[in-house]
C-alpha cells in the first residue's frame, strides 16, 4: 500500500471509531509501526489529526478563534452551563476560566452578592458584572486575540497571590488518554496555574471536546475533581473517564 493510500486508510479510522491505534493499524496492514507514526506525523503537520501516544485524535473543532467558537454546540454548553451554576455553594469564591461555556454561566449565575469571581476573561467578567452582584476580580496580563484571555507573566504573576474555593477549567480536547488540552502553550501553563490555587477544578465538557485532542497538554484527568459533562451527551468516551478524582457530573 502507497504512502498516500495509508495515510486515507488512517483517516478513514479517524472518521470512523474516532481514534488511531498505530500498533493495531500497522498489524493489519502488514508495515510496520515506524510507517504509520510517520504518516501520522505527516498528517498531523498538515492539521489532519493530533498525535497522542500510541496513535492519534481527531483535532478539537473547539480549537479556533473564540468568535468562531461561540456558534459551536450552543445547546450543549448551555446544559453544561447550567448544571456547572448549580455546583457552586454559597458564598464561594470561584475562577470562571475564559470561554464560550464559562460565558454562558456568568449570564445564569445567582443575583446574590455573597460570590466572588475571578476570571482572566473582559468578555466574561462583563457578564458576571451584568448578571450578579458578586465582586468580581479580573487577572491582568497580555490579551490573546485568539482566545481573548489574559496571560502571559504579568497574569502569572497576578495568580500566585490569588486563592479559590472552585475552578471551572475549560480546555478544548478531554480524553481518557490524551488528558486535558488546549491550542495554546500560554493558555495552558495560565490554566495549571489557576488550577493550582485552587481547591477544586471541575472541567467543562460540551459534547464538541469529548474525545479529541488539542495540541498543548494541560493536566491530567487525574489532576482534577470532576468533567461536568453534558447529560444529554452520549458520547462512550465518557464511560471511559476516570471515576473517584476524574468522575463525571451529569
């Protein structure tokens, strides 16, 4: 079989069970696994997959530009949404992290003035202020055009004086293998940094970021307290999440 014959095959696999097994690929088509992780590599250079180990991913459809992303599987982040507000007690002080679901929460949070959130998001500290009367902490730093948060080591800086009851962590790729990743290197090191100060992260889990992958890792499923996932997503990767400190809420 011609390079290019395999590399339609692999993503043939992509499309059809979501997920490349190189050694299982390799053993089918009689070649051996140096050649499928090289087409891998090849089509993960032209955008086509994400390499994990072991195989590869489908790219996250969430790894775009925020305008882009806030069409995207509207009614499944509303429900996560929602059910992510109800997890937080009174009188917390919470991290909404920037995105596209942690904007549909600010808009639901309760009109109570015993909140405090924290955020690296404008987008998503102007809703809070909109919705709620809770105080409302913005971390500085560098906006990224791209996700339209801050970072960088000002932001950094800011968050080691910061501590919270509760983060809602949004990334753009969940999975069992993978782990929890995003698009962006600073993006990501900000996210372990606010995961680090606080007592509790609970992850966003729209049905669009079930099962794929992002380029940059962010922590393992392991590292956090729970996915609040979509309960009305019947994706079988969620089955395969970790239970105890990764169960998932639905």
């Amino acid at each position: 079989m011609l390079g290019a014959q395999r590399k339609a095959h692999l993503q043939e696999i992509l499309r059809r069970d979501g997920r490349v097994v190189a050694k299982d690929v390799a053993r089918a088509l009689g070649v051996s696994e140096d050649s499928i992780r090289r087409d891998l590599r090849e089509l993960a250079d032209a955008g086509e997959l994400v390499r994990v180990y072991g195989g590869a991913l489908p790219v996250a459809p969430a790894d775009r530009p925020v305008d882009a992303r806030a069409s995207l599987a509207t009614e499944s982040k509303a429900r996560v949404a929602q059910r992510a507000v109800e997890l937080i007690p009174p009188g917390s002080t919470v991290i909404l992290d920037a995105g596209t679901t942690t904007l549909a929460m600010a808009a639901l949070l309760p009109r109570r003035s015993d909140l405090t959130v924290i955020t690296p998001s404008p987008a998503v500290a102007i809703a809070v202020a909109q919705q709620s009367e809770a105080r409302i902490v913005m971390i500085g730093g560098e906006l990224s055009r791209h996700s339209m948060v801050a970072g960088g080591s000002l932001a950094m800086e800011a968050v080691q004086h910061l501590a919270a009851d509760l983060f809602f962590l949004g990334v753009t790729g969940i999975d069992p293998r993978a782990g929890l990743t995003t698009g962006e290197l600073d993006d990501a090191v900000t996210k372990r940094a606010l995961a680090a100060r606080s007592s509790r992260v609970l992850v966003l889990g729209s049905e669009e970021k079930i099962g794929v992958a992002s380029r940059f890792p962010v922590l393992d499923l392991d590292a956090v307290h729970g996915v609040v996932a979509d309960p009305l997503d019947r994706n079988p990767v969620l089955a395969e999440l970790p239970g105890t400190s990764g169960a998932t809420f639905s």
